[in-house]
C-alpha cells in the first residue's frame, strides 16, 4: 500500500510539474503572457515555438511559409492614448531578434499588424552590414519613419522601428522570435503608454532583470549598487582563471563602455563608472569564457 501512495504521489507530483511548466510556455499568441503594468520583462529563454509554428505569417515582413522557432508572446490592453517605444535587449550581442505588433479586434478574432521587424542575417550567411541587423531592437524615435524591416539585411538597414501611439481601451500583442539561438532577452519599455492592471491574469507584477548563462560553479551576483550614482559593480565568483569582457549599453543596446576582464579563481569584482552619464536606464553586459551575464541598470 505504501509503494502505490508514493508511485500515486510522485506521479502527481510529475502531472503537477508538467501543467505548471505548460502554463509559463508562451510560444503560442493564446497563450500570451500578460502584462499589467510597463515594468522591465525578462524572458530567461525562449525554449520553442509552441504549437502553432506559423505565426509569423500574419505579417508580410516575413516571407511566405516562415517557420518560427523560438518564440515567446506578450499581450497587454492600454490604460491610456500615449506613446509606445521599447528596446529588446538580448543575453547574445549577435542573436538576431524579430517581432511583430498586432492590435487586437473583435473579441480577438482579428488583428492589425503595427509593426514588423524581420531583418537579420540568414542562418549561414555572412554580409558586411551584420551589426546593424543583430542586437538590440524595438521602436524609437526616428528622423525618416520607419513601420516595417523586411526579412534578411539588406544595404542601410537597421534594427528600430518607428514608436508609435497606442489608443486606450485597445489590447495589443508582441511576437518576439529569436532567430538564432534559445537565450533570452530583457524588454525595457518607454514613452508615455501604461498598461490596464488585470489582477487575475497579471505575470509581470514583479520581475527580475538579470539573465545568467552559465555552467558548472561560476556564479555572478546582483549588480550594487542599483540604483547607482557614479559607479556600480558585480562580484563573480570564478571556479577557476577566466578571461572576457564587460560592456556598458545604452537603452538601445549601443555600446558605450568596454573593458577587458582577465582573472584568477575565486571572488573577482567588476567595477563599471557612470560617470558623464545621463540619469536613465543602462545594461550591463559581462561575458567570462562561456558564461554571460545581462543585468539592467538605474543611474540616479
């Protein structure tokens, strides 16, 4: 009697897992994540594409028949007419990041593509202007509006598109696909928007804002402090000698600080200056050997 209550026990304890894990899979548009407020969202990794692989055909950025393959959905509703820019940030400076904003209609049956972004190296292909397609993407203020960047990196193209007003009482979805790779990114939004509070259906009410990739006893800790003034620094702690580097991101991923890291095992400290920085919303990334780090940070 004892064994079958603990194989029934550890049985349940698996189909208990499994529904758990399953809710937490937004690969699929219904199955969106909720957000109830713009609080930077971090999405460790995006493990697949759910069940539906096509849809990223809802968009003519993409060329016909498109298959995602690491997808992860966010849907909110606007609390107000104001508006939206945000930058996606991801855990690898190359990872080619696509999205796509749809507005919601009737009941969800129908959707209005807003914006595209399908630029971004080929798997396999190798062209000069690669940076300017891979990296940090969103929307932003541009000089020439821009709504759409179709699939591959073609001459002068980039990675924001134009920001854009969303109408209140609206509800909104964005597709994000990493093209290249399973890791995650950190979302950090921006402009005037905010979004309705859904008390019951909320996912965002507290997040963290770090991604760690990293393997066997390297262990990186909270960036401190943060919010900072003048400088900020992160302890690692090293199992053995390790080389890299540390890099300092504006909100929209570019480059503003570098330094090379070469340490011995145990605990190292990077230290980062803020200095003639404007106060705002920085990212740090800190790649050691294999591991990576990308932590977001508040100048005061």
């Amino acid at each position: 009697m004892k064994q079958i209550f603990t194989l029934f026990y550890i049985t349940f304890l698996c189909y208990s897992f499994s529904i758990h894990a399953q809710s937490f899979n937004h690969g699929d548009l219904k199955n969106a994540q909720i957000l109830c407020n713009t609080a930077p969202v971090r999405i460790a990794n995006l493990p697949d594409a759910g069940q539906d692989h096509q849809e990223m055909s809802i968009s003519s950025c993409f060329p016909e028949g498109a298959s995602e393959s690491n997808t992860h959905w966010l849907r909110w509703t606007a609390a107000n007419t104001a508006i939206l820019n945000f930058s996606i940030v991801p855990l690898k400076s190359d990872d080619d990041i696509d999205f796509i904003l749809i507005q919601l209609n009737d009941n969800n049956m129908n959707h209005t593509v807003l914006r595209c972004m399908g630029s971004g190296r080929r798997l396999g292909e190798s062209i000069p202007n690669d940076e300017a397609c891979s990296g940090a993407t969103g929307l932003k203020l541009l000089a020439d509006p821009v709504e759409n960047a179709d699939f591959g990196c073609s001459s002068g193209a980039g990675s924001f598109l134009s920001e854009i007003v969303l109408d209140q009482g609206k509800q909104y979805a964005l597709l994000i696909h990493n093209y290249h790779s399973s890791d995650g990114v950190l979302i950090e939004f921006g402009g005037d928007i905010q979004f309705a509070p859904q008390p019951d259906l909320c996912t965002n009410v507290q997040n963290d804002e770090v991604i760690s990739l990293s393997s066997g006893d390297l262990r990186f800790y909270d960036a401190f402090p943060n919010p900072a003034h003048d400088h900020v620094q992160v302890k690692v702690d090293l199992p053995e000698p390790s080389k890299g580097t540390c890099q300092l991101l504006d909100p929209h991923g570019r480059l503003l600080r570098a330094q090379t890291l070469d340490f011995q095992g145990g605990i190292q400290q990077i230290n980062v200056s803020l200095e003639a920085l404007p106060s705002g919303i920085f990212f740090l990334k800190i790649k050691l050997g294999d591991a990576l780090h990308l932590t977001r940070i508040v100048k005061n």
